[in-house]
C-alpha cells in the first residue's frame, strides 16, 4: 500500500470516529430548596432541546443557600442557588463569580 493510500484510509477512519463521539456536558448545581422545581423543569426542557447534539447531564442538589453558597466557593459545583447574595469577602476571594436573578416570587 502506498503512503497516500495509508494517509487517506487514516483521514477516513479519523472521521468516521469523530462522528460518533458526541460533546458532554455535566453541570451540577446546588443551594436553595425553593427554586429547585423550577430548575429541575428548566433541566428536562433543556435537556429534551439539545439531546440530538450533546450528551448533558445536568442536576441540582436542593439542601439550603448557604449549602450553595459554600459549594460555589469551593468550587464543588458549576452553579447554585441562593436567597442573599455573597459577602464582600467571598466575591473578594473569587471575582469570577457573578450573582443574577433566576426567578422571583
């Protein structure tokens, strides 16, 4: 076999595995038991919406704010929820955290 015989067989195997392999997401988040039915439906809509596209693997331990607040600082989880915002010492020693408003009741 020729070297570009072998190069093309290589190219056409390589692709042929890319396009199987599909992206993972994995977002795990924690803190407030109130929103936590609003997010767990927001994770099956979103999850139903990007199937076809990305493997997500999304979830949400609801067991307080201030379990959330702690597991964002620690970095334990991607997101959490919570009903007061971070002190000034915890935004001092992560600035890369934002807080936003999900929902309000």
């Amino acid at each position: 076999m020729v070297a570009g015989q072998m190069i093309y067989r290589f190219l056409i195997t390589t692709l042929v595995v890319a396009a199987d392999v599909r992206a993972v997401v994995e977002l795990i988040g924690a803190g407030a038991t109130v929103p936590a039915d609003v997010y767990v439906a927001w994770m099956a809509a979103y999850r139903s919406s990007r199937d076809q596209f990305v493997d997500v693997h999304l979830d949400y331990l609801a067991r307080g704010s201030v379990f959330g607040k702690r597991a964002i600082v620690s970095r334990s989880v991607s997101y959490a929820g919570s009903d007061s915002i971070l002190s000034d010492a915890d935004y001092e020693k992560n600035p890369d955290l934002q807080m936003f408003p999900a929902i309000a009741l």
